[in-house]
C-alpha cells in the first residue's frame, strides 16, 4: 500500500476500521505552531455521522490523543502522531459474509491484491473510518494556512438529484453546520434530509456531489508538469472512500462551452490583476491563478445496502445472494464534507510550504 501523500509537509495515515485504532503521522510540520487536542477535535467532530435517522448507529467517541510532536501546546518540529480509538466495534456481520463479496466495495480488489491477509472487517483500511485520520491531518493544515490567510471551506451542493442553489462564501460559512446534511441552501438541504431518509426506509442508499472552496490562495502554486496543484488535488480527493470524480471551476461542463464563454478575462482590481469569471477553478496551467480555488467531487452512494444482491463466495467459487446488514450510512456525503475540506487544506498546506510561503518556525 501507499499511504503517505505530500512532499514538505507530509501525511502518513494508519489503522483499521475495526482494527486498534485510526491515526496519523505528520512530518514536516513546522516548529512552533500553536495547536491542543480540542483544536483537532471540533474538526474530527464534524465528520461523526450525529443522531438523525439515517445515520451510522456506530457511536465512535473519536476521541483524539496527540501522542508526539507538541510539547507546551505548540508543534516542535518532530512527527506530529495523533490517533483515536476505535471503541463501539461489532464485527459479528463481517465474519459472517467473510467470503461474499459485498458488491461496490474493495473485498474482491483488496483479496487479489494482498491474498486474502488483507482485515476485511468493515472494510479494513478500505473503509470510510480511515478518514478520521485524514481530518486530523487537515486540523493542523487549516491551522498552518491561516497563518498566511488561507481559508478552505465544503458543503453539499447535491444529494440524491437534489440540487442546491449557489450560495455566497458568507453564507457557506454560517448555514453548512445548521442541518445534518451540511448544505448551505436551507430549503434544498430539507429536501436531502427527505431524499435521504427515504432511501434508508427503502433500504437503499444515495450519493451526491461536494463543493470544496479554498480562498485567499495566492497566485503561483503548482509545480508542472507532473506536480500540477489539480493533479495533487484530485490525487487527495481520490484517496477518500467513495469519490468516483473531481472537476475544478466548470469542470466537465466547460466541454459543451465556446472558448469566448469559459474564457477568464482578465481585469484589474485594487491594483491586483483578477479575472472576471473563475471557470478555471482557480487555476490554470496546474498553477493557482489569485483566485478561490473550486473543486467538486462525486460521491457514490453507500455501497452497504440492505437490498438483496447477487455476488459470488469466493470460498466456494460459487454465485451467491447478499444483504448487507450491519451499522452504514444511507449517505455519506455529509460526513465526507469535513474529510474533502481536510483533503484541499493538506495539499494546499503542502504547496505552500514548497513555495516558502510558510516558515518553518512559527513564532
């Protein structure tokens, strides 16, 4: 496996979904920054899927403990290792369907790929869990960013068909945690909640799309051609169980446009050169452009259903028919929110420090 991403400021996660524990490891973390557990908490507790009726039912306290790195409540330049543990586990379905084959997951990729040693409980490192580790990580990286003025932001812009009018980045700021969905269009949010809810009762499962916003980037950041700041994006949003695709400003859209409609023209404002229109996305020629980088990824609905599916036992070698029964979100595109907001801020947190923008002692 592969699991470190960044090349300054580097993130290397570990753990299981039923296994000890779900962490992190981040090296290249400057000296000096000014962090606590309950900073790194209100992230993680963002992703916990609450108390509303189509979520989990596993109730993990995600209880985060700094284990290296921070001494007197400030970064000292070693490892930064934060972990939670994993408490609430039943592995009793799992060890069940063993050797079924849950359709839309990674069992039968994971089997080829270590020979059946791989944990299959839950998923094992496949699993959604393993994103706990990726929103510490970005708990730090959103810290080290507003260091220099950088702000990243997520919020659900579709679940289900159900479509969120745009919203100005004031208003993404104060709706996206006042509904469980964590849309900053209110009205559309309800009807996700419905969307939701209804595909729980029907045993079922929905996806949709995330909206991740970084503002105040400035101009530069990128290294082309193969350390594009889209490609290493992507690359960390890809990481995240579930995304199926990433596009940046019009994205696949900009294919049915002409040139003098998903051109950016350029103005001057405040003495600072800006574009017009952002259909780039913020950035272009895999560099960032000055402005608010946007991307948006697809997130596929909840492979756990509870609807029967043919598979194959791959004990037997034989088809077979599977419910999938244990504790699954009918949807997890409000819990990945927090975890694409994360991923945006770890990569920018990275290009930022190869740029020299951020020192590596914080005083």
């Amino acid at each position: 496996m592969s699991n470190s991403i960044g090349k300054v400021f580097t993130m290397t996660s570990f753990g299981e979904s039923h296994g000890n524990c779900v962490g992190v490891i981040i090296d290249g973390c400057p000296a000096g920054l000014p962090i606590t557990e309950g900073d790194i908490q209100r992230e993680v507790d963002k992703r916990r899927p609450g108390i509303w009726v189509a979520a989990t039912a596993r109730a993990e306290a995600d209880k985060v403990e700094i284990l290296s790195g921070v001494f007197n409540r400030r970064t000292t330049g070693a490892p930064v290792c934060l972990l939670t543990w994993n408490k609430d586990i039943d592995s009793r379905e799992y060890e069940k369907m063993r050797f079924l084959l849950r359709p839309g997951h990674a069992d039968y990729t994971a089997f080829i790929k270590y020979g059946g040693f791989n944990d299959f409980r839950g998923g094992g490192r496949f699993s959604g869990r393993i994103t706990a580790s990726f929103v510490m990580a970005g708990a730090v990286a959103k810290k080290l960013l507003s260091q220099i003025g950088i702000e990243v932001l997520a919020h659900t812009v579709a679940i289900g068909g159900v479509k969120a009018k745009p919203k100005a980045f004031d208003e993404i700021r104060e709706n996206v945690d006042q509904n469980p969905v964590r849309c900053a269009d209110l009205s559309a949010a309800e009807e996700m909640a419905r969307v939701i809810e209804q595909a729980k009762e029907e045993g079922d499962s929905v996806g949709g799309i995330i909206e991740g916003i970084a503002l105040n980037v400035p101009a530069g950041l990128g290294e082309p051609a193969f350390d594009t700041l889209e490609g290493d994006l992507a690359k960390a949003l890809f990481a995240i169980p579930a995304v199926k695709g990433v596009e940046f400003g019009s994205g696949f859209s900009a294919a049915g446009k002409r040139g003098t409609e998903n051109n950016d023209s350029f103005t001057m404002r405040n003495g600072k050169i800006i574009t017009v229109t952002n259909n780039a996305g913020g950035i272009v020629g895999g560099i960032s452009n000055g402005m608010p980088i946007v991307v948006r990824v697809a997130v596929k609905p909840t492979p756990s259903i509870a609807k029967g599916q043919e598979t194959v036992n791959i004990k037997n070698m034989e088809s077979a028919s599977l419910e999938v029964k244990g504790r699954h979100d009918a949807c997890i595109v409000p819990r990945a929110v927090p975890v694409v907001e994360s991923m945006v801020a770890v990569t920018l947190c990275d290009f930022a420090m190869r740029a020299g923008l951020i020192p590596r002692v914080i005083k």
